[in-house]
C-alpha cells in the first residue's frame, strides 16, 4: 500500500464497496429505513435509485450482511441488460432452480425451489436486481408476475430495484403502472452536505486506524466536497490521490492547495482517457470545387479517348471497305 507512511490498516477510500466502512449520513439513514420498511411488509417492489457512485451497492452490501444471518435467502442479479426470457433464467440460476426449457418451465422451477425455502426451511426470499435501469419493460413485467405468486397467502418474493436516475422515469411510464401499485417503498439517494463530506472522510479513516496524522485542513475537506459534488465514490476517488501525494512528500498536514492541485491533475487524467477521438476532417467548399474540377477533366479524358477510339473504328471501315474482293477457291 503507497500509504503505508500513514500506518493505516487498510486504505480508507478503495472503490470496492465495503460494509465496514459504511457512513449513516442523512441520506443513506433514511435509504436504509426504507429498505427495512419495505422488507417487513414481505410483499412487492422496493426501489432505491442515485446517482452513479452515491452508494447504492454499499447500502445493499450492509442489507445483505445483517439479513443473511435471520432467515433471508437473497439473490442478487448484476447482469441487466438482457430480456425478459433471460433474466428469468438468472434469476433460477441464483436461486439454484433449473434455468432449462421454455419459459414457462423455468417460472415453475423458479416457483418450486421458493416454495421449498419456504415450506422446509422457513427462508423469506429477496431478489436484489442492480442496474435496473437497463432492465427492458418486458423483464420488469416479468418480475411483477413473479411477485404476484403466492402459496398460502404468502408472496414467495420480494424484490429489490437498485438503479440510477432512470429507473424512476422507466416505471412512471403508463404501462407499468400495475408495478408502481406494488412499490411499497422508495427512496433517492441524493448527495452529502459539506459538514457530511467532512464526517464521511473522517468517518473512514478512523475506521482504518487513523488516529489524526496525517491532519486535514477544514479548508481542505471543504475543497473536495466542492470538487465532488459530495457524491461518495468521487469523494473516495479524490482522497485517495490526496493521500498519494501526501504520503510521497511524507505531509503531515494535507492542505486546500494539495487537494486543489491533486484534483485539477485528476480531471486531466481523466479528460485525457475520455477525450473523444478526433474527428473526420469536414470537406470545406474548397475542397469540394476541387474535386468537381478533378472529376471533369476526368470526364473528358474519357470522352477524348472515346472520340479516338470512334475514329479509328471508323478507318477501319473505310479500309475493309475498299479492299478487293478474294477469290474463292
């Protein structure tokens, strides 16, 4: 680890989401409240939406880690840019039914394998479907019929939705109004405030062992919420090269004008790599009236040679014309 000057135990701002260094802002609090409502209601849609990087996969990787242990078999499905027929097929493969035949088949082992978690195991089963966004209205047709399946009086499936901004223009559309009456929570994940950005950064090094070197400069932390916007990947992307720097000079204090340095050289980096290709060169009048030009004396090469070419035919003519006769023998 290139920060190791710190002695941390780990480094505080990875971009794999992590449980363990999970923040309760006001926004994440009130996401997971929601989820937590949605879930004791056993039935129907829960939907979180946010922007990319405002911590949607963390806030499910904490569901996950406290309901695994209380009776909860959760599926998650990462891969949604497939149809309808697909998507079911995935989701038997997480459930561990038969994703073979028609689709009829695969629902009824879909509904077989939930009913057995039900019947013998007592499992309440929750599918977390990441990225709905892509999800065509076919697929998501089809996981309202899936919800709709009970045995007993008791809905075999809750699903979770996890997407961004999207996903909630995808379901006010008019045809999917049968799945907003079975959205039984949902909840935007917007962005941190600057006093939360401060107690976010803080927030996650402490969790690694930090215990005040290097400083930060209020200053400083002020800088990367306007930088970031307060989103939190933006906000681990740019600590973590704020730390970089520090760490090679060996600070102990890291101040506004590294932060401001360390962003303007990672939106560089940035625009470097997503700067779009140079464009085809765009024909100007110029370089039109020149290919006319150059195709009209084109055109007349070809007509002189064609009137060479009629001429010596015509010669020919002439000569076999004039010529005496053979004698047959």
């Amino acid at each position: 680890m290139q920060i190791d000057c710190y002695g941390l135990s780990q480094h505080p701002f990875q971009m794999t989401p992590d449980a363990r260094l999970f923040y309760p802002s006001s926004v994440h609090s009130r996401a997971y409240a929601h989820l937590l409502f949605g879930l004791s209601q056993q039935e129907g849609f829960i939907v979180v939406t946010g922007e990319v990087g405002a911590g949607k996969t963390t806030l499910i990787e904490r569901l996950c880690a406290e309901l695994a242990p209380s009776g909860h078999a959760i599926a998650r499905v990462m891969t949604t840019q497939v149809e309808a027929e697909d998507l079911l097929r995935l989701v038997a493969v997480a459930y561990g039914a038969s994703p073979s035949g028609n689709k009829a088949e695969v629902l009824r082992a879909i509904v077989a394998k939930l009913w057995e978690g039900v019947s013998e195991h007592g499992l309440r089963h929750v599918l977390i479907v990441d990225e709905a966004q892509a999800l065509p209205v076919g697929a998501l047709e089809e996981l309202r019929m899936l919800s709709n399946v009970t045995e007993r009086e008791h809905a075999l499936l809750q699903v979770i939705l996890m997407g961004q901004p999207q996903l909630r223009r995808t379901l006010a559309r008019p045809d999917l109004d049968q799945l907003r009456q079975r959205i039984l929570a949902a909840y935007h994940l917007g962005s941190l405030t600057r006093e939360e950005t401060h107690l976010y950064i803080r927030h996650r090094m402490t969790a690694v062992g930090w215990t005040g070197h290097p400083a930060w400069q209020d200053s400083a932390l002020d800088l990367i919420h306007r930088h970031t916007g307060g989103i939190p990947r933006r906000i681990n992307r740019l600590c973590s090269r704020v730390l970089l720097a520090g760490s090679l000079d060996h600070r102990p204090l890291l101040t506004a004008e590294l932060v401001e340095a360390t962003a303007l050289e990672l939106e560089q980096d940035l625009g470097e790599i997503c700067a779009e290709p140079e464009p085809e060169p765009v024909e100007t009048a110029g370089d039109l009236a020149e290919a006319v030009r150059d195709l009209t004396d084109r055109v007349a090469d070809l007509e002189r040679a064609s009137a060479r070419r009629e001429l010596v035919f015509r010669r020919l003519q002439d000569l076999l014309a004039g010529a005496p006769a053979r004698p047959h023998r």
